[in-house]
C-alpha cells in the first residue's frame, strides 16, 4: 500500500512525465504548487517507488518515468476524468449534427474527429453491413448431406456459403427452415439476425422442424459469418508525432499493421460495455506491448455494434481521452439509434 506522500509524488511525476515526455527529477517535483516537500524527501520517496515497479530510471538520467505498472496504478486510482472544454464539445455537437445519409459516415466522421481532438491514431471498428437488410435467403442441397446457402440483401449483396447437415435432417425440413426464415426475417438488418434467431425464430421451429437445433446451431454460424467488421481510421501518422517513436522501424512495423484490418480488428474489438484501457503489455500482442489502447463500446438498440479505439504512446493524455471517449460512445449511440428510428 502506498503511503499519501508516495501517492502524491507518483500522480504528480506521471503528470509532468505525460505533458513533457521527459524524465522527471526531485526538483521539478518539488516546485508544483501542489506539493510541498522537500526536494531530498522527494528523491528518497522516488526511489522507493522505483524499487516497489511504479517508476523506472532511463539510462544516464537523474530523472524518473512512470513504468506500465505505474500508469495502470494511476489509471486506476489517481486519474479523474477532465471536464471537456465547452469549444469541444461545441464542435463535436455541430460535426456529429450533419445530416449524414448513412450510418457509415458517422462511424468515419467519429473516427476523423477523435484523431484530431487527441493528436492519437484512432480505429473505430464498425459492421460491415450495418445498412444491409435481409432480401431472401435459400438453400439449395448439392449432395446428401452438403447445401449452398444463398443470402441476398436488400442492396443486391449476394453472400453464398456451404454447410453441411447431419444425415438425420430431412430435406423437407430445410425447407420449411428456408419458408420460416423468409416470412420472419426479411427486411431484419443483417446485424440482428443471430438476436431474432436466438429470440423469436427458435420457438417457431421448435414447433415445426424436427431437428430444429441441429437447424438453429448451424444458422448461428451462418448469421455469425455475415457481422463482418469494418475498421475506420482517423490520423494514422499521428504515431509519428510523439517522441517516443523516432525509431523508424518500429513506426513501420505499426503503421504496417494498419494495413491489416482483421488483426486490428482482433485486438481491439470488447462487446463488454463501458470503457477499457490496455497499458503495455496488457495488450497481450507484441506490437502493441509499449502502447496504450482505449476502447468503447457503442450500441444499438442495447445491442453492441462496434467499438471506439485510440492507440497511442504509454504517456497517454489519460484524462482527456477517457472524457472523449465516454462523451463520443454515448453520443454515437445516441445518433445511430435516432437514424435508425428514422
């Protein structure tokens, strides 16, 4: 357990280290207006968070800087988000105000003004087909056991698929699987069809088809195939401006990984709801073992649909971004759910 004084030194060392990025000494410390202890007890008090993980001791520095283990400490106990200054949320209002055509534009447009109000790269992970609405779905047997199923949407997107069927199941059951589906599901967003599946369409095939789980498992995976995620970038050579990435092959390593969406999409993507911050290594994948990822989550109709990402350097603006994000997942569900209305 940290004492009060220790608790006051390492918040204020995180702080100055966050606004600097340059190790921070006893004396810098001692000059806050905040603290009030000498610049000795304060060297003694360093290096007891030093031995204890919180700091770490750059090579040929008098200085300290927060390690992983202090940043989740601060990030946990010592951080209160800041209040969003009314020019900020003045501009976010009248950019998420325009009248976008479709759900997309949001989603880039959120992802744009994120990039721009934290200096981060930002990454917001979206559905592919969150306009897209079920036209038709059908299933057309090739071989005992094996059918083509064919999903058509409401904007001409045709998406076929093989899947295979017990022996057990009867042709005459697909059928009636297929004419179900059609009359319940058609004009159903591609998005909620595992939730209209689990909620409303299993009790009718329960009473209609004999091996209807056998039926309900393998339409799950079919629907599950169709949630395909968008990534959407905003600011992706922001990494370039923060000191930490002067080494040009690391930058290139990451900025490399933007190119592939499925193992961004991978690493950032959390259905819980809420927001979450991965320091370091936390990140469990060794690109990103230095880096800081924030993530929320945004919804429609309750339902989880995408999630909102900032990447950026361990010396994260911590409590900007925290206020941002909240503000931003609030407010895009709030706009989504209103168009959809519409």
């Amino acid at each position: 357990m940290l004492t009060e004084r220790q608790l006051y030194i390492l918040k204020a060392i995180v702080d100055d280290y966050i606004t600097n990025a340059e190790p921070v000494g006893s004396r810098t410390i001692s000059k806050r207006e905040d603290i009030s202890f000498s610049p000795a007890t304060i060297r003694n008090e360093m290096s007891d968070l030093e031995e204890l993980g919180f700091l770490e001791k750059p090579h040929s520095s008098a200085g300290r800087i927060p390690s992983q283990k202090g940043y989740r400490y601060y990030v946990d106990h010592l951080l209160s988000p800041s209040i969003l200054t009314k020019k900020d949320v003045s501009e976010i209002r009248s950019q998420l105000a325009v009248q976008f055509h479709e759900s997309e534009q949001v989603i880039q447009q959120s992802a744009k003004m994120l990039s721009q109000l934290t200096s981060y790269t930002s990454i917001v992970l979206g559905p592919e087909v969150f306009e897209s609405k079920l036209q038709q779905l059908q299933m057309i047997p090739i071989s005992g056991e094996q059918a083509v199923v064919i999903i058509v949407t409401d904007s001409g997107h045709v998406e076929s698929q093989t899947v295979q069927f017990p022996e057990s199941v009867a042709s005459a059951d697909v059928e009636k699987v297929v004419n179900i589906l059609n009359e319940k599901l058609r004009g159903v967003p591609i998005y909620q069809l595992q939730q209209k599946l689990s909620q409303e369409i299993a009790a009718v095939l329960k009473k209609y088809v004999s091996k209807y789980e056998v039926m309900i498992h393998t339409l799950k995976d079919i629907f599950s195939d169709q949630q395909q995620e968008k990534v959407y970038y905003g600011g992706k050579t922001n990494i370039l401006s923060q000191p930490e990435f002067n080494d040009v092959e690391r930058v290139r390593n990451i900025l490399n990984l933007f190119e592939e969406d499925a193992v961004i999409s991978k690493h950032l993507r959390s259905e819980d709801q809420g927001l979450t911050i991965r320091i370091g290594e936390e990140n469990e994948f060794k690109p990103f073992d230095d880096l800081t990822i924030v993530t929320a989550t945004y919804t429609l109709e309750g339902k989880y649909i995408g999630t909102l990402g900032i990447l950026g350097p361990t010396r994260m603006e911590y409590p900007r971004v925290i206020s941002l994000m909240e503000y931003f997942s609030k407010d895009m569900s709030k706009l989504l759910n209103k168009k959809q209305r519409d």
